[in-house]
C-alpha cells in the first residue's frame, strides 16, 4: 500500500537514518561479504558499523526495538525517561516461586550463626551492591532504628561495586554490631526465612 512505500522511501532518505544505513552497509557489504578475501579489513569494517550504531542508539533511543518489556512500572518510567516512546513499553512483573518454609531448628541454628538473637527483630535485603539500591539510606534508616530499638539487626546480602563501602559506611555509624554483611549467598531462601521485614 501507499503507507508502506511511503516509509521505506522516508526511512530510506531521511537524514536521521544515515548512520543506521552506514552501519548496514559497513557490517554486510564491507563485512561479512569480504570475510573470504580480507578478514582483517572485515573485521575492521564490522567495529566500525557497530559504532555507527551507537551513534544512531544516541540520536534516536531504541529505534530498532519494536517492542520493550519492563520488569517494573519504575523501570518502564526510567526508560520513558532516556526517550524510549512509551507505546513499545509492556510492563510485565517478575514472577518468584513461593518461599520454601525451612524448620524452626533450620532458622535457630542460622540465626545463631550469624550473632543474631532468637528475639531479635530481623530487617533484611538481598540486592547486588551499587549505589541504585539503596544501600546508603537503609544505613541513614538503620541509625535511627537502632537509636529506638535495641533489638533489631539489618542483614544484607549480595555482593557489588559499593560493598566495601557500605561495610566502611556502618562501621563509621556505629552500626558493626547490628548490620550484618553475608556476602554472596547461593541459596537466599534460608536467610528470607529468617527475617521478620525484607
């Protein structure tokens, strides 16, 4: 129909596309079809056309997905917000397996592994170390918690760039006795069962 010839004229010669059709051109043409004769020059060629595509990523964000998922409305906001066009946006929630109760001398015995109290009050968070998780302000929170009750303790597992510096972060606080740092841990079910708020 007309619209479709119209497009593939419009995308064809539109200005904001010439680095998407360079990109196109370098990669098959100057690319994979010179693979047999000059495989350093082709493989040169092929860098350059994913560079073009960068430039294109930054002109025109998303240009070629024609659908995006988010985990999340938050994430569908963040990419709103880099200039995705929110109609190829589906928000789709994560879905997670029921948590598998373990056995009150599975929990004991965890708990006093860790220094922690059969009475303790248990806040938790399993999230990979970096600055988007919050790390630093469950820490500001953990300050005034702790100020009040004597009987709670933070447990936060993961590991990440900002890890050695949460760790430095509580002990400056005066939080070392009551934030406790795990690490990685394989199997966070255990811990989740622990826990009375994560």
């Amino acid at each position: 129909g007309q619209k479709a010839r119209y497009w593939f004229v419009e995308n064809y010669t539109n200005p904001s596309y010439s680095e998407l059709r360079k990109a196109n051109y370098s990669y098959h043409r100057l690319g994979l079809d010179m693979m047999t004769k000059d495989q350093t020059e082709a493989r040169k060629n092929i860098l350059e056309a994913m560079k073009s595509l960068r430039k294109v990523h930054k002109v025109r964000t998303n240009l070629l997905a024609t659908q995006i998922i988010a985990v999340a409305e938050a994430a569908k906001d963040n990419l709103t917000a880099t200039g995705v066009n929110p109609k190829k946006i589906t928000v789709i929630l994560n879905g997670v397996e029921p948590l598998e109760p373990t056995s009150p001398e599975d929990r004991a015995a965890l708990r006093a592994s860790l220094g922690i109290a059969p009475t303790d009050f248990v806040c938790g968070l399993s999230a990979r170390f970096v600055d988007c998780k919050g790390h630093a302000d469950l820490l500001s929170a953990a300050v005034r918690v702790c100020a009040v009750r004597p009987d709670v303790k933070f447990l936060l597992m993961g590991t990440g760039p900002t890890y050695e510096e949460t760790v430095r972060a509580a002990a400056e606080r005066g939080l070392s006795d009551r934030v406790i740092f795990t690490g990685f841990v394989p199997d966070v079910a255990r811990y989740y069962n622990i826990m009375n708020l994560s």
